[in-house]
C-alpha cells in the first residue's frame, strides 16, 4: 500500500491504547506518533478514566465540636462520626460537663436489626454493643478538647469491662462519659458507663487516639 506507513502508525496506537484494558470510544488524532508518547497516552486516559470511575476526590469530613456547643443533636453527632446505619449508637448528647465529661443517650427499639437473632423471642442488646455506644460517645468527647476539624477517634482497647444487667426494646440508655487521662492531644483514656431508669446496665474503662479521617474512609 501507498499509505503502508501510515497504517503501520495506526496500528502501533491501536495497540498501545489496547493497554489500557478496558474499551474506549473515542476519536483520536495523532501528529508524529511513536511508541513513547502512545504509552503516554494511554497512562493519561487510563487516569481519567479511573478518576471518573472512583468519583470526586473525598474531602476530610468536616469534624465540627465546637468548645462552645453545650449539646449535639444527631445530624451534629453524624458532622463528628465517622459511623453510618446501623452502626450509630448515640442519638444525643444532653450535655458537656466541663472539658472532661458529657452525658448522651441511646434509644433502643424494636426495630434495631440486631434484635432478629439476638435473641428470637427474647430480644437483648449484645453487651458488645453496649461497650461501642459508650466508645462512640468518649470519642465526641475526646474530639471536642481540641481541634478536631478533619479528624476522628479510635477505639483502641477496653478494660474493666461489666455487663450487669440486660437491656430491652424500649430502654433508654444513658452513657455518662468522662476523661481520666491523656497523653498529649492524641491518646485519652475514659471511665464510662451506661444506666437504664438509674440503675447502671455496663461500664468500662476505655482508650482512644485521635487520627486524620481520611485514614478510616
């Protein structure tokens, strides 16, 4: 063929783009390719692509507890936490008791989905459970010492922990958190407990770490 060159040029982009794994619609015009610069191509619509793919890049979610709020309704407390349905054990916090302590609560219904197996006939909130509402709301608390924006609390370990009495559909559980120590601005220990109706259902002593959001997106 007359145009042999030109067809060879073509089939060298066709098989370098081919690289790329996936189909592609396009319509592409090329001025003195080679090799180098299809690979180059191809690395930048294997870019776009995967960009397009994932979405826009995630910002740090925006941690707000302010030193100024006396109390967090529950789209506040989900502006804090990092935890989705049905995973979101603190449905208010009432109040701050200074810098170190807070009092929050926790609804517990029929409809939480944990009560299908636990147990059928017999519905009880797993102690586990329990133990996480009183995390989630040290973590508030923690957050709220100091700046907390782009970051968020993790749970690192449980101790003396009790589970004293069960709790049923329709309870309402009281979580009184509050600081005992911390080293630095990244690592606080709490003493929390939960209570239902007063008397006291679970305690425990807790600690936390403050890290950047995006390392639990």
């Amino acid at each position: 063929f007359k145009d042999e060159f030109v067809r060879h040029k073509i089939l060298d982009i066709i098989g370098d783009i081919v690289l790329l794994g996936m189909p592609l619609k396009a319509h592409i015009v090329a001025t003195r390719p080679g090799h180098a610069i299809n690979a180059e191509l191809t690395k930048l619509l294997f870019a776009k692509l995967e960009e397009k793919r994932k979405g826009p890049k995630k910002k740090p979610r925006p941690s707000k507890v302010l030193p100024t709020e006396t109390e967090l309704d529950i789209r506040r407390i989900l502006d804090t936490l990092p935890h989705r349905y049905p995973f979101v054990m603190v449905d208010r916090v009432m109040e701050f008791i200074g810098e170190d302590e807070l009092v929050a609560i926790k609804n517990v219904t029929i409809n939480e989905p944990f009560f299908q197996g636990h147990f059928p006939g017999n519905p009880v909130m797993p102690g586990v459970l329990q133990l996480e509402a009183m995390a989630q709301a040290a973590g508030i608390l923690m957050l709220r010492r100091g700046s907390s924006e782009g970051k968020t609390s993790l749970f690192m370990s449980a101790d003396k922990v009790k589970f004293r009495k069960p709790v049923r559909p329709g309870d309402q559980i009281i979580i009184n958190a509050k600081l005992t120590k911390s080293r630095g601005a990244k690592l606080a220990q709490a003493e929390c407990n939960c209570t239902v109706n007063g008397t006291v259902v679970s305690s425990a002593e807790l600690m936390f770490a403050i890290i950047d959001s995006s390392e639990v997106d």
